[in-house]
C-alpha cells in the first residue's frame, strides 16, 4: 500500500487485483504496465499474481507476442531467401570460371590473368 498525499493509504479491490493478474496471466499487460498505471511497486503487483494467479507456481509460462514469432518467422524466411540467392550467385560463378578457362585452353591465352582487376 502506498500513502498518498492526506496520510491515508490506497487499497485496490480484490476484484481489480484478480482482473490485473488475469491480464497479466493472459500475457496481454506487463507487471510493470500494472506497476506503472496504478502507482504501485512491481513487488506488490508479484504478491498480487502469488495471491490470485490461476496458473500453478511450479509451472514456467512463456509469454511471446505475436508479433515476435511473426518477425522470427519473416527472418527464417528472409534467411532461406539469402540462402537461395547465394547458391545461384556462386552457380553463376562456377559457371563463368569454367567458360574462362575453356576459353583460355582453346585461345592458348591466360584470360584470367590478362583481365584480373587490380586491388
């Protein structure tokens, strides 16, 4: 409980803490969101979920947001799409050596030296 200004204390109902815990449980607000928006420490609002939560104490809830595995997802993919690319970039590598040195044995000429790029 918090003092306010005339000396008094707050107190929350016990229907607004089940309501807070049941959002937080759900993963739709944050202990700190709760702390934030009523003027309470984050330790009264773990002692609020220890009192009211409906989820076991011995079990582990992992919260993601939709959001995170959708960019997960887009990263995969983004990955493959890289993956993709530099197979068919060093497909075409391969291939425009091979016709430099076909072209070179039947020249009878270093191609590769002649027009290598200085660094």
């Amino acid at each position: 409980m918090k003092r306010i200004k005339n000396g008094n204390f707050r107190v929350f109902s016990t229907a607004l803490k089940k309501e807070k815990v049941k959002l937080i449980d759900e993963g739709k607000i944050t202990v700190k969101q709760v702390s934030e928006l009523y003027d309470v420490s984050q330790s009264a609002v773990y002692i609020w979920i220890k009192k009211y939560s409906t989820i076991p104490r011995d079990e582990r809830v992992v919260v993601e947001k939709k959001s995170e595995a959708q960019k997960t997802q887009d990263l995969y993919k983004q990955v493959r799409n890289l993956e993709q690319s530099l197979g068919r970039k060093q497909m075409e590598l391969d291939y425009y050596k091979e016709i430099v040195k076909l072209v070179s044995e039947s020249e009878g000429v270093d191609i590769e030296k002649k027009h290598k790029p200085k660094q």
